[in-house]
C-alpha cells in the first residue's frame, strides 16, 4: 500500500492506521501474495509512553507499513480528538484470527522469548490443525543486538521460507531489530508480537474476552506477571499526564472552535515549488480530515524529487490528525533517502497545534 493513500492519523507523534482486524488480515494476505515486505507494528500506550523521549524508537513506528492501534486507552484518545479509529486491533487478537483462516494458510517463524518458549509454541501450534504452520524458531538470549543480528541468523530465518516472522524480544530491543535487519528478511510478514509466543506455548494465558472489551486486559496481564506491575503504574501515570496536557487542552480547544474551522476549511490550498536546491510545500488556511487526494498527490511528489523539503506554514491557520499523520510518512519516506525536513513559518497557535499532537520534534 503506498503509504500516501493510508488512511493514518497522528496520536502523540506517532501514525495511526484507521483500519479494522479484517482490513489489516487483508492487507497481509495481500503482501504474502506479493512477496511484499510488510513490517507491521502495533503501538500500546506502553509504545506511545517511550516513544516521547526516545527518537529512535518513535522512528521504528514512523518507518512500519502498517500501525495498528493495540491498546484501548489509544481508542479512547481518538474518540476523545474525532479520530476515525474505533476498533483495537490487538496483534495477539490478530493473530488468533490468523489461526482460524485455515483456507488461507500462512508459515511462521517465532524468533525470541525465553528459552525453550518458542519451541514450545512452535510444537502447540503444529499439533492441531489451523491457517497457521510453524517452519522455525529461534531463541537468541540476551545478546546485543550486533550480535542477534549475525548474518547465520538472519540465513535462518530466511531458509525457512516462512510467511510471517513473529519477533519477541521486548519492544525496544525487538523494534531496533526489524529496523537493523529488514532490508536483509526476505519473510514477507514481519512484527513485534511480545506476548504472542508466550500465549502459543500456553506459558501464560490471555485475558477472559469480556476484559479485553472493556480496556482491562494490562489487569489480567499483572494477574500473570506480577512484575508488569511497574510498567503498568508507569504507563497509566503518563496516560493521566498526557491526557490533561495535550489531549483534553485539543478537545475543547476543537469544540469551541468546531464550526468555525469548517466555514473556513475551503479556503486551504497547498503548492509545491521545485527549486533547483530544495523543494518547498506551502500550507494555506485551515486542512481539515480526511485530506484530498489533490494534497495526498502534493505531498507524494514532493518524496520523490530527492530533495530536502521545506514546509512553509506562515499562512496556514490549522491542519487536522490525518495531514499530520501524513507528515510523518512524508518524514520517513525523506529519512530512507538521507534527506530533512524544514519547518518553517509557524505561528503561536500552530506551535501550540504542534505540541498537542506531539509533533514538536519536527521543529528544528
């Protein structure tokens, strides 16, 4: 899928796709079919938390093709802004559903999780009958991530020829992993599934259906590790944080400002100018969701003119989630050839825009 005809909205700096547990299914059997790299990544709050100091790691969700929202305070939040994402995708929920496609078979290969894990899950899973198969795993231990990546594991991975490569080696060290060695994978599916192979070898249990709806499945994971506790009080510390300083100071901002934003949403225009050095986009007036496919063009050339480009937002009064998800695609699309992004021209309360939507990084 070209990542400018996504349906991605922004949530705290980081890309959301609006799209289903049946849409995403699709989309993987589609990159299967193709022998298309896929790098799906679903952020909890637990992704949204680190990702707020730590640029790298926020990078490896900017460069996935898919993002799915995995956690439900994520829902929430975009219930909260009027953010078209109204289902939890969650990869555990994902991949049972996988499991049960047994017409549209897929292989995978578990890499991570404790010693023995993996095996395990790999033996569960090849005992019954199922749309999934189990052709290799591999526990790598607590090596550094120079030394998980040695090209013998990689040749691995890649005989076994398998669909789908489920990584679990925590979010961080599994994250900075797919991004080191994707372009050396030849499995056409890969994601960070952390709970995934544990839930496969039966090691741990997954939380009763009725919890998962109503956001109470971190409960039943404390239930099964206690030690997630610390996690836990520190992710719902920073929902409350983030909740009261960027989303709720945006959502009544939105609501008071609701109908005069959409009497002046069609005076917005957007150019793209070539100059011989740098490329320059210019935002005028107010952008608001979904965007056109006129700007979704724009902001599609721009990426392939191998210049850096400069956003110009001096006469631009408000753009929407969905523009400023684009802009972090726009990002990684200039980051994968070694080019910037300048922005430039932003008033007071674009700045404070920015901020709420946790893309002040982007201001240099």
């Amino acid at each position: 899928m070209d990542d400018f005809d996504r349906d991605v909205y922004c949530i705290g700096g980081l890309p959301f796709d609006a799209i289903s547990l049946t849409k995403t299914m699709s989309l993987l059997r589609d990159a299967k079919h193709e022998k298309k790299s896929c790098f799906l990544t679903t952020p909890n709050l637990n992704f949204l938390s680190l990702s707020q100091h730590d640029p790298d790691f926020r990078n490896s969700v900017l460069y996935s093709d898919i993002v799915i929202a995995d956690g439900a305070p994520i829902v929430w939040i975009a219930n909260l802004l009027g953010i078209p994402i109204k289902e939890r995708v969650a990869g555990s929920t994902l991949f049972e559903a996988l499991g049960k496609e047994w017409r549209r078979k897929l292989t995978v290969y578990f890499f991570g999780g404790p010693t023995g894990v993996a095996e395990e899950a790999s033996k569960h899973i090849n005992s019954k009958s199922t749309g999934l198969t189990c052709v290799g795993y591999y526990s790598p231990g607590f090596g550094s991530l120079e030394e998980i990546s040695e090209s013998s594991i990689i040749e691995n991975i890649n005989a076994s020829n398998a669909d789908f490569l489920v990584v679990a080696l925590g979010a961080k060290k599994g994250q900075a992993w797919i991004v080191k060695n994707l372009l050396k994978i030849k499995t056409p599916l890969v994601s960070h599934l952390g709970a995934v192979i544990n839930f496969e070898a039966r090691r741990l249990k997954r939380a009763p259906v009725r919890l998962q709806k109503i956001g109470l499945e971190w409960a039943w994971r404390i239930k099964e590790e206690p030690y997630l506790w610390k996690r836990y009080w520190d992710d719902g510390r920073f929902l409350l944080r983030f909740l009261f300083t960027k989303v709720i100071p945006h959502a009544i901002w939105l609501s008071f400002n609701k109908s005069s934003l959409k009497k002046a949403s069609d005076k917005n225009k957007v150019v793209l100018n070539n100059d011989e050095a740098y490329a320059k986009l210019t935002f005028n007036g107010i952008i608001l969701d979904p965007v056109s496919q006129d700007v979704r063009g724009l902001l599609r050339e721009s990426s392939a003119l191998n210049k850096n480009l400069i956003l110009d937002f001096t006469h631009a009064n408000y753009i929407g989630f969905n523009l400023f998800g684009l802009i972090l695609l726009l990002k990684k699309q200039l980051d994968n050839q070694g080019l910037e992004i300048k922005i430039v021209g932003l008033n007071d309360n674009l700045k404070k825009i920015f901020d709420w939507n946790g893309v002040s990084y982007l201001i240099k």
